[in-house]
C-alpha cells in the first residue's frame, strides 16, 4: 500500500473546496484503518531553496573571495559567509544552565525563499559598494 500524500495549496475558493472534498472522502476510512490523517496548515512561504545556497555559494561567496582585498588580505568564501551573517542576521539570546547569557545568530537555512533573496541582495550590494567586488553570473 503507498503511503497517502496530498498537499493542497489554497489560492482560490475552489482548491479549499477540493481539500474539504477529499478530507470527507479518506478522513473517516484513515481512522478506521487506524492510520488518521494529518492536517497541517501554514503560509506558502518554503525555507530557502537548494538552488538560492548553490549561488550563494558559487555566485556570491566565491566571488567575493577571489577579489575582495581587505587591508591586504583575501579571505576564504567560509570566512566571507560568517562575516556577512554574523552582521545582517538576526540575534537572539538564550541563558545557559549555569545563567550565563549567550546570543545566536539566526542561519541561512532558516530564511524562507523572500528573507534569503533579500539576504542574498545585501551581501551583494554591500560587497559591491564596500569591497569593489564586480559579479559575474
């Protein structure tokens, strides 16, 4: 037997109509077989894509590392990726169990698609801007 897997994308009043046709259809027969269906609702916004960190990776980071030049020193793309998100991303403290406060950034692969296109831009422009780096896709 597969496994069911149905995922419903609610844009217009017909495709939520589809959903509650086909929970009335399959909910009642899943319980009975003592596998229940899973309803989880959220916003389309998907976490950031492998195609977005390929050319963050290849188009952006690397780019930046084979010209960027700060007081006479090139750095590697690992180095450019801590710099740039340890100052655009967002911090959050948390107390350890000995009550010393530490803070976290907050890592790329958390972004959804938008916030990691958006990060992607000010890493851009800021190395463009302040370290005269030229991309070349």
């Amino acid at each position: 037997m597969t496994a069911l897997y149905r995922e419903f994308v609610l844009r217009a009043p017909d495709s939520a109509k589809a959903l509650v046709a086909f929970l009335k259809q399959n909910a009642g027969a899943a319980v009975d077989s003592g596998r229940p269906l899973r309803v989880i609702v959220t916003d389309d916004e998907k976490k950031r894509n492998s195609e977005q960190n390929k050319r963050l990776w290849k188009a952006v980071y690397e780019q930046i590392a084979a010209q960027a030049w700060v007081n006479g020193r090139q750095f590697s793309k690992d180095v450019w990726h801590e710099w740039f998100a340890d100052k655009h991303m967002p911090k959050t403290e948390f107390v350890m169990p000995d009550g010393e406060i530490r803070s976290r950034r907050k890592s790329t692969a958390e972004l959804t698609v938008s916030e990691f296109s958006e990060y992607m831009n000010t890493v851009e422009a800021e190395a463009a801007t302040e370290l005269g780096v030229i991309f070349h896709e």
